[in-house]
C-alpha cells in the first residue's frame, strides 16, 4: 500500500512543485500558464478522452447505479456549498457561485487523471470523461449564470442557453461525446488514428501537474472559516459520500475506486479564472483552492487507502 501511494503521488507532487518554482521565479508567466492551459483543454485532453472512450464497453456508460454515483458526488457538495454561502455567509449570487464552485469542482484533469491511471489502470479514464460531462453540463451553466446575476435580476433563460451552447462548443466536452456515440455505434477506431491521438493525448497528465503548480503559484493563502468549509466540503464530504453510494449500489474494484479517487480531487483551478475574470472574491476564492491544494497529497492518500481497504 506505501509503495502504491507513493507511486501515485510524488511524481504527482514533483511535477506541480515544478510547476510553483517555475511560477515563483518568473519562468512562466501567468499569460504562459494560461496558454498551457489552453493546450491541455482544447487539444491534448480531448484527444486522451476521446480516444479513451475506445477502451470501455457499452455496458458500462449504461451502468445507472454508477452514472448515478459520479453525478451524485459532483453535484451535491456543489448545491450544499451553494446553499452555505447564500443562506450562511450571505454572500452575493457571484460570490456564491465560485464558493460552490470550490466544494463542487475536483480537478480531475490536471490532478486526478495521472493519480487515476496509477492507482486504477485505463479505467481510471472513465469517471473523469463521466465526471467531465456532468461538470460541463451542469455545473459550469450554474456557476456562470451566477458570475452574471445583477441586482436587477436573476438571469433569464437566454443565457441558460447561451451559457449551454458555449459549453457544448468546448472540445473538452463534445470530443468525449463524440467518441461516445460512435463506441455506442459499433465503430472500431483505426490504430492510425488512435496512435496519432494517443501521441498528443500522453503529454495531458505531465502538462496539466504543471501548469497546475505554475497557477498555484499566483494564489495566495488565506486561511479563515470559510477556507475551512471548503476544504471540508471538497477534499472529505465529496469522497466521502462517493464512498457512500459506491457502497449503496454494490460498486466495486475500479469502478468505486475511481470514483472515489475522482471525488477525492482537490478544487479546480477553474474558480481562480473566473474569479479574475468576473473579478468576484479575488482574494477568498484562490485563498480557497490553495488551501484545498496544499492539503490534497494528503487527502488524496488518504482516500486511495480508504479505496484500496473498502471497496
């Protein structure tokens, strides 16, 4: 058990403390960790999820108890956090948004994908192309139609639609889709096309860790109350009630481990963008994912061991 946490997580802590030194000293700038990130959204992820979808059967996209526990998960914690922040702290409709975001949010592309590969195999690919989908579906709609609630209002349906069709346009979302229909069809991928793909598609685990530590690296760590719910929230509540329902549903072997594991991510580094972006709580939201960051190696040990003991 020391050996397997060990193996997948300090090469996961080496590459995003590479990341920070390389943010820390200048080496990469802000404006350059954001065109990494681009890289790794718009072209090497989607080529690892959708070439990845190859690798399962039908069968298991159409396995409810399993769909029904990774969108449990995800979406919960978020609509719990949510509620904290507008009935507890009173926070404005932006604010909130990005304060869910941080309970709901794991950042299973840059953190969990290479911990999954490690500690799952190829099936760790599937609870982030299903958690991806329901992130992408659900959640990101919500969170930006709160950035852009007004007083005057709460936004109306168009930009529920617009917020919909910008997300459906990402290749992050519609390449996992697409490789879904087509297995779903019957159709066999030639092995041109998949060792093309797999070729960009290997650069997403490494790239992303480090982009991650270099994004870090501009955050700065303020600890209070609200910090704490967050982190409880996501690095604990989240895996935890993962856990539950793969136990409720009879999951197990790497079906429940990886979506425990996928759950057990620490927040993504999306809420830090918009927080600029929108320029929304730019000195509680980041404060959030760093502390949620910094405690991941540990809570992420801590669930694969709980993963690998339970289910």
């Amino acid at each position: 058990m020391i050996s397997l946490l060990l193996t997948a997580l300090v090469p996961v802590a080496f590459v995003v403390l590479l990341g920070l030194y390389a943010g820390r000293k200048g080496l990469v700038s802000e404006d350059g960790a954001r065109n990494f990130s681009a890289y790794i959204v718009d072209f090497a992820l989607p080529c690892t999820l959708f070439v990845g979808v190859f690798s399962f059967t039908p069968a298991q996209f159409t396995n409810i108890p399993y769909l029904l526990t990774v969108t449990l998960a995800l979406v919960v914690p978020f609509v719990v956090g949510l509620g904290i922040a507008m009935f507890g702290y009173r926070k404005s409709a932006p604010e909130s948004g990005l304060f869910a975001c941080n309970c709901g949010f794991p950042d299973m592309a840059y953190f969990g994908l290479p911990v999954l590969m490690t500690v799952v195999g190829t099936q760790g690919l599937l609870p982030v192309i299903v958690g991806n989908l329901v992130t992408s579906i659900l959640i990101v709609p919500c969170i930006v139609l709160l950035l852009n609630h007004r007083a005057s209002g709460a936004a109306g349906a168009p930009s529920l639609l617009r917020s919909l069709m910008s997300t459906a346009k990402q290749p992050v979302v519609w390449a996992p889709v697409l490789g879904l229909v087509l297995m779903l069809l019957g159709f066999e991928l030639p092995s041109l096309a998949t060792d093309s793909l797999k070729l960009i598609g290997s650069t997403t685990g490494g790239a992303a860790l480090f982009t991650l530590g270099v994004l870090l690296s501009f955050l700065k760590l303020e600890v209070d109350f609200a910090t704490v719910v967050v982190v409880f929230l996501k690095n604990l509540f989240m895996p935890a009630m993962a856990l539950g329902l793969a136990l409720l549903f009879h999951l197990s072997g790497p079906l429940a481990q990886g979506a425990i594991i996928a759950a057990a991510c620490p927040a993504a580094t999306l809420g830090a963008m918009f927080s600029a972006k929108f320029q929304v709580a730019q000195k509680t939201a980041p404060a959030e994912i760093l502390a949620s960051n910094v405690l991941g190696i540990g809570t992420m040990a801590f669930w694969i061991f709980v993963a690998e003991k339970v289910v």
